[in-house]
C-alpha cells in the first residue's frame, strides 16, 4: 500500500490510524549498551505478541532494535522518518531493516523533500537535526504510552526527552525500563522547549492519516 496525501507518504500494509489505542512507542539512545538493546529487542516482541504496534523511528541503537524485535516476531511496526520517500533510508545500515518493515507494518514519511544543508556561517541546529526532533514530537502525539530502555537513572536527555517532553504535555504513559526489566513510570527527564517555526502540522499530519486508513 502506497498512498500520498498533501506532504505526507505512507507505505506499508493497511494500518488503521483511527485506532492508535494498541500503539507503543519505543525510543532511545542511539549508543545503547547491549543490553539495553536487548532489551527494547524482547520489550517489542512482547508487545506484538499482545497485539500492540511498535512505533520508533528507525535510527540506530534503542530505535532500531525495537523494529527488529517486532519483525522478528511477526508483529506490526511503523516507523516515523525524518527523510523524504525518494531520499535513502537514513541510516543506511537500516535499509533493509527498512524494506522489512514494510512487508509487516509501515513506514510514514511526513517530510516531502530534502533537508537544506546549513551554510558554513550559519548557527543552531540544521533542518535535518530539527526534523529528527519533529519527528519525535510525531511519534509522541500518535502514540498512547511512550517507553525508553535506560538504565541511568539520570534525566532523559537526547533526542528521547523531545518525545517526552510532549507526551508529558498530553499525559501519555511515559515509562522508562531497566535491564531488569523493571519498569518506572514518570522518569525524569530534561525539559525542553521548540524555539524555531516547525516545518511539521502535527495535527494535519494526523488527519492526513486518517486519510489513509479511508
């Protein structure tokens, strides 16, 4: 299935975006211990295996293996990415993770085209550094519980406390777990503020979805 609406692309099998109640958002560092990385493996095979969806957005680390546990068991996930369908998936070592996300669940582009490369001169982040934040702001509006694999007890930070912040703000689930598999709700984490126009219409990107799904 593939399906175009305004800006955004959706490809994958048939999801039904009207009912994100099943849907399990999945986040972390990009350079997680192998055993927090085991972990969000197994989390996400649990979580299939009891009918949920996995949502991350297939960077590498926490991201990555949550989609790999969730293929591996047969279950549906849906990854958010900050890149255009007709850009390569970024990272590379995740293409054909990619391609088998596809056959299982789906991939939303919610970007058209290519992030501008920032000038020599220029400060602050570039667009494509804010389209990885945006993207978890996405992931967070859509998803009903939000988990990261950290076994620091110290405040989130990263790229995970974007999507934390906002589900803070819209009282989703927020949960950190350990390599124990122990689960705290309510972590801390660094609280942050977007100071710049987002490219991304959070809202109109989920009615778009809802498009799809009619």
């Amino acid at each position: 299935m593939n399906k175009t609406i305004n800006s955004l692309i959706y490809k994958g099998m048939p999801i039904d975006f009207t009912n994100r109640e099943n849907w399990v958002a999945i986040v972390g560092s990009r350079n997680a211990t192998q055993g927090e990385l085991n972990q969000a493996y197994y989390l996400a095979k649990r979580l299939v295996a009891a009918g949920k969806i996995v949502v991350s957005g297939l960077a590498k680390g926490i991201d990555t293996a949550a989609h790999q546990g969730a293929v591996d068991a047969g279950g549906k996930t849906i990854a958010i990415v900050n890149t255009p369908s007709l850009q390569a998936i970024y990272p590379k070592e995740n293409r054909k993770l990619a391609d088998d996300i596809l056959q299982c669940g789906g991939i939303i582009y919610p970007y058209k085209d290519a992030a501008k490369e920032m000038d020599a001169g220029e400060k602050g982040m570039s667009q494509f550094s804010k389209r990885l934040i945006e993207r978890n702001l996405l992931l967070a509006e859509l998803c009903s519980v939000i988990v990261t694999v950290k076994d620091d007890e110290s405040p989130i930070t990263g790229g995970t406390k974007w999507a934390f912040n906002r589900g803070g703000e819209l009282s989703k689930r927020l949960f950190r777990m350990d390599t124990n598999q122990k689960f705290y709700e309510f972590p801390s984490y660094e609280k942050r503020k977007i100071y710049w126009d987002m490219e991304l219409d959070v809202e109109e990107i989920i009615q778009e979805l809802y498009e799809v799904t009619c």
